[in-house]
C-alpha cells in the first residue's frame, strides 16, 4: 500500500495543499486581525473625542459636561474612560473605574492593555485643546488642553477573530478532503484501465506471445510502458523461436543419423552377407557413430556454456600432439573424402591455457574443415605458441556468409545433416574461446582457400 | 522399378541404395536438390524418396517443381520434421507418402511398393497371369504353384512387364524403368534379360503357355494367350 500510486499521491497533495491553506490562513488571519483592531481603534478615537468634547472652559475655568454614557456605567464588561488636565487634575473619569486610574496607560494611537477588572483591550490617548463655551467677543482657542484615555475590552474582536479561524479551519480540512479525494477519484480512474493491462497481460502465455497488448483507454503515461512490454515480448518470441529451430534442428541431426544407422542395420541384416560386407557396415556404422557422439558433445558443451562460466584449469599443453589427437576424430571421414592432412603446428609450441576446452576448438575447426573443403583437398594446421590456424583448401566461404559464421544456428546452406553441422560447431568454438579469452577469426586467403585462426596469447 | 534416392548424408543414402537394389530396384542417388530435379525430369523414375532438408533446393520445392512439370512419378517423403503441419504441407503438394527417421526400412520398402502399385492402378502386391503368380511384397514369383529363382534384375523385368500386364513394353521403356545408371548400357542388354527370364519361367516350354510375347518392332507384353 506504501508504494501504491493512490497512497503517494494522497500524501503528496495533503502535504502541498496543506502547506498552502496554512500560508494563505496566516495570511488572512493577519490582515483580518489588523483591518478589525483598526476598526476598533477608530472606534476609540471616536469616543475619546466625542468626551473630550464634553470638557469646557467656563470662564477660565475647565468643567466637565457628563452626559449620560451607558457603556461606561454598567457593571458587566464596562467601557473605561478618565480625562485630566495637564496639570494632572483629573477632570472626569468613567464610574467603572472605581479606584483604578488611565493615566498610567501607555499613551498612543492604540495600545494593547489589560482593563481593571482584568479583561484584555485596547487603549487610546487624545489630547486637544479645551471647548470654549458661549463666550461673547471674538471667538478664542484655550490655552488648557484636557487628554482623554478610553479603553474598552477586545472580546469582540477575539470572538469575530475565533470564529475567522474556526471558518478558515473548517474550509481548509474540507478543501484538503476535496483535494485528495478528487486526486484519489481522478488516480483511480486513470489505473482502471491498467487492470484491464493487467488481465490482457495475465493472458498471455507461451503459446500465446504472438499478440501485443493494446493500449486502447490507458492513459499516455503507461503507453511507453506498453510500449517496452511490446518490445520485450518482440524479444522474447525471438528468443523463443530461436529455441524451436534450435530443438527442431537438433531432432532433425540426431534423427537423421539415426536413420542412418537404422537402415544399415536393417539392409545388412536382411540377409547372409560376405565378412567383407559385414566389415563396410561396421564400419560406416562406427562412422555415424561418432558423429552423432560429435554432435552431443557439442550440444552438451553448448549447454555447459549457457550455463554459466565455464571452469578454465589452464596447465602446459603441447599444441602439436593436441592438434594431431583431435584429427583421429576426422581421419576417417577425410579419407573417404580424399582430404589430406598436414599438422604443420611447431614440435615446440606449447600454450598454457585449459586442453579441454581448447580441444574442443581445434576439434570443431578440423571438423568445419572435414565437411567443407572440397573433394580431394587439403587441411593444413599451422601454428606456434602465439596462435593457431587451420587451413583448407577451399572453396571460400561466400562473402555475405562470412560475418554471421561463428553464429549460433546460423547455416550457410539450407542445410548440412552430416550429423555435426547445424550451427552448433562454430558458435561452440567461438563461445568457448571467449570463455578462454582468445580471438577465433575466420578469412578467404588468396589461394581460395580458408583460414581459421585461433590467437592463443 | 526405378527410384531415385534424394538423401545429402551419405551413410543413410549409401544404405538405402543398397537395400533398394537388393529389393530389385534400380537405383540412383543425389544429394543435392537441384540435382534431384534435373534427374528426375530426364529419366523416367517410378517414384522417389525425397529427403526434405536437402541443400541447393530443398525437397518441398523439388516436390513442387516436379508436379507444376506434370510429373506422376510417386514421392514418399522421409524427413526428420514430424510435425502434422509438415506432413500436410508435403502431402498437399503432392507427395504420395510421408515417413519420418528413422525408420524401418522394411516399412519403407512397403510404402514405396504401394506408391508404386498406386501409380500403375494396382491394389494389391499379387499380379496373376495365367498360371503365374508374383508377389512384389515376398518378392516370390510361382508358375503352376512352382516357386521360381530369380535374380533382382530378373525379377524387376518381370515385376515392371507385370505391373503393365497386358501392355506392350518397349525396350527402351524397359530400359528406363529396370537398369540405373550403374547399369552398363548395350544394344540387346533387354533381349538378353528376356531370354534369361523365359528360361527360368520355362516360358512356352514343355507345354506351358508363352507369357512374354515378342511384339517384333516394338517390344514386349506379358498377357495370357487367347484361349483358342
């Protein structure tokens, strides 16, 4: 669940959303709480203006006009305001004062206080010059200034504030819950269409790779994923039908021979036969024989390759003696086919590298040269302790043929049933010299003939 | 009967050729395909065994190269492929039979006999002219109930004039369809034959009926006499 789609997007958005209503919350709140505490310090200054303006000078003499302020007479949550002179001389104050005193207050705009019965609220200071009452002559400013302080509790701004926040807190979790809902809806909705992937994909089978999955209705970001199962599964059919010729080929050369042997068997058995007949049988018998004991060498060597990296147990090999024990094999074969073989490979050459492994390169290469050079033709193997060639007489090996040759199942001709040659043999000998690390390469020399050369060092 | 052996592994086409001349065939052998279609539009074989996986052409494509050339020789398949599609393939095209290696090759000489039978309009393997009696399948011959010795060549003669019963054989088409190219050609070569297979078959001798008519000119026919 941790790793589904869903669960992060949820998470993810949360947290953004989140992140965003809580700036924009802080945002709101401040300017609320300015243009609210603004609102309530005008309202101050009205106040204090209007009881400043109830203080006169009467004949010189300041005095105080109280009209009636109810705010500031009742008991529960009073308003407070006190007025004095310059001097000090307190001109009035508010009866909730009781024996507390506003002169103490911070002077200023609006200050934040605590009010005398403890409450929190805000206090505001005017000082202006005294009304001059009813006097005859030429109107005149007076010299005696009163200041005003008033302050009032703030519960009404803290409550509208609250009821801000409470709103702000009930719209932000309704609008994360919306915006992760609407995610989850619109993820969901999206991946419906990769269950049904997920069914055409459970679908398929071996027998069934022929098909490619269809991205119809999949959103655009799982196409390129379809798209690389296609080509996986492209992949794949390849390797599978490479499989199939590989085993069918494989049937077809152990089949063959074993028809071989089957007939032979059969015609000489079907009646009396001279010694001499029985001997050509045996022998063509024995023949067959051992290229079908070639044949599963090879594959089991090929098996063996596949499997994983092949144990090299490098020692001294003397390449001459190798070379001439790996053509008994083919001597047979040769001979019936008129090929001569010359093992020109130096007395002294000596390689250290794994005789097994490398027997099975020289063996293959002989091989390769025994069925594919031309009636009455000659095999020659050269060499010292830095590489080794096998030479043949010919015919060159056609040049389009020529850079797919060490490949597996790769034929150069429609089909060779000598019992070794499917295209095992020489993709044998290149995986077991890259097993080795040595090179094999193979070239047309300029006599027509053929060279294949294995670089020992 | 002659049969022309497509095979490119030399032992199993060594072998088969050696069986089939011993079952009194006349044999030739190739191991490529193009080769294989070039003898078989020049010589007159009554069937042949097409291995498929031949090089130069394969033998689907000889197969169907022969019937687009309205070619009836028989063709039993043998191949490794044993796959039904395989089979249908070669079948749809043309072939007369299918086998698949290995086999045995006392089955393959039986389907070979019945691709042959099939071709000459024969449902059976016994063939009776008047007291004579051969058996392609035990490859026995009897005139009066007696069993009668003879060699491959002889009793392919014989075998090939009682296939076409009835028929005059020319010699040359005795020719084509008894002797392969390991035959040495001469002018009375058949003749000679017919003479050594008259004599064993005691032929118009001792009171027995002539079965091999001499048509002067022409050649020969194997019938019963008009009973006069």
């Amino acid at each position: 669940m941790r790793r589904s789609l869903r669960f992060r997007l949820a998470v993810s958005v949360v947290a953004v959303v989140a992140a965003a209503l809580v700036a924009l919350s802080l945002v709101l709140h401040a300017v609320f709480a300015r243009a609210l505490v603004r609102q309530f310090d005008a309202r101050l200054l009205g106040d204090a203006v209007a009881i400043a303006g109830m203080a006169e000078e009467d004949m010189h003499a300041p005095e105080f006009e109280a009209e009636s302020l109810p705010e500031f007479e009742r008991p529960v949550r009073p308003a407070y305001f006190e007025a004095w002179l310059d001097d000090g001389r307190v001109l009035a104050r508010s009866p909730s004062l009781n024996a507390a005193d506003l002169r103490r207050t911070a002077p200023g705009a609006g200050v934040d206080v605590i009010l005398p019965d403890g409450r929190a609220g805000r206090a505001i200071h005017v000082r202006q010059p005294l009304r001059v009452e009813d006097e005859p002559g030429p109107p005149r400013v007076s010299k005696q200034f009163v200041t005003v302080a008033v302050a009032r509790g703030t519960e009404e701004v803290a409550g509208t504030l609250a009821s801000v926040r409470l709103w702000m807190l009930a719209l932000a979790l309704l609008t994360l819950f919306g915006a992760s809902a609407a995610a989850l809806v619109a993820v969901s909705l999206g991946l419906r269409s990769t269950r049904a992937l997920a069914v055409e994909i459970a679908d398929l089978d071996a027998a069934r790779l022929d098909r490619a999955l269809v991205a119809h209705g999949l959103p655009d970001e799982i196409g390129p994923v379809v798209a690389k199962i296609n080509e996986l599964l492209a992949r794949v059919r390849e390797s599978l039908a490479r499989e199939k010729r590989f085993t069918a080929d494989v049937s077809h050369e152990l089949r063959t021979p074993l028809a071989a042997l089957r007939t032979t068997l059969d015609v000489t058995a079907s009646r009396e036969r001279s010694p001499a007949e029985y001997r050509a049988a045996i022998d063509q018998v024995n023949v067959v024989t051992q290229q079908m004991q070639a044949l599963c060498e090879n594959l089991l060597s090929l098996a063996r390759l596949d499997a994983g990296p092949v144990a090299v147990r490098p020692t001294d090999v003397a390449l001459r003696a190798l070379v001439q024990s790996c053509w008994h094999l083919f001597e047979g074969g040769a001979r019936a086919r008129g090929l001569r073989f010359e093992n020109d490979v130096d007395a002294d050459a000596r390689v250290a590298t794994d005789p097994d492994q490398l027997r099975v390169i020289v063996s293959n290469l002989l091989s390769n040269a025994t069925a594919y050079t031309a009636s009455g033709g000659t095999i020659r193997a050269r060499g010292n302790g830095d590489r080794l060639e096998v030479h043949d007489s010919g015919p060159p090996i056609p040049p389009e043929v020529l850079p797919h040759i060490f490949e597996r199942f790769f034929r150069g001709d429609a089909m060779r049933s000598d019992g070794v040659h499917c295209g095992i043999g020489l993709a044998l000998v290149r995986g077991v010299a890259d097993a080795l690390g040595l090179r094999v390469a193979a070239e047309n020399t300029a006599d027509g003939g053929v060279a294949f050369t294995v670089s020992l060092r | 009967m002659r049969v022309l052996v497509v095979e490119d592994y030399e032992p199993l086409a060594r072998s088969l050729a050696q069986g089939l001349r011993e079952a009194a065939y006349a044999v030739d052998v190739t191991g490529d395909g193009a080769a294989a279609l070039e003898l078989a539009r020049t010589n007159a074989y009554d069937a042949l065994v097409l291995d498929l996986m031949v090089p130069k052409l394969d033998g689907l494509s000889v197969l169907r190269r022969l019937r687009a050339d309205g070619s009836r020789a028989g063709v039993l398949i043998i191949t490794a492929r044993d796959q039904v599609p395989d089979r249908v393939g070669a079948l749809d095209l043309g072939a007369d039979d299918y086998l698949v290696k290995p086999f045995a090759f006392e089955e393959l000489l039986a389907r070979l006999r019945a691709v042959i039978r099939r071709r000459y309009g024969a449902a059976e393997n016994l063939v009776r002219v008047g007291d004579l009696e051969l058996d392609g399948a035990a490859r026995t011959v009897k005139r009066g109930g007696r069993a009668i010795a003879l060699s491959a060549r002889e009793f392919a003669l014989l075998e090939y004039l009682a296939l076409r019963r009835g028929q005059v054989v020319t010699r040359t088409e005795i020719w084509e369809h008894v002797y392969d190219f390991a035959a040495e050609p001469s002018s009375n070569v058949v003749d000679v034959y017919v003479g050594y297979l008259r004599r064993k078959l005691g032929d118009g001798e001792g009171g027995a009926a002539r079965l091999i008519q001499t048509h002067r000119g022409l050649g020969y026919a194997l019938e019963a006499p008009e009973p006069t």
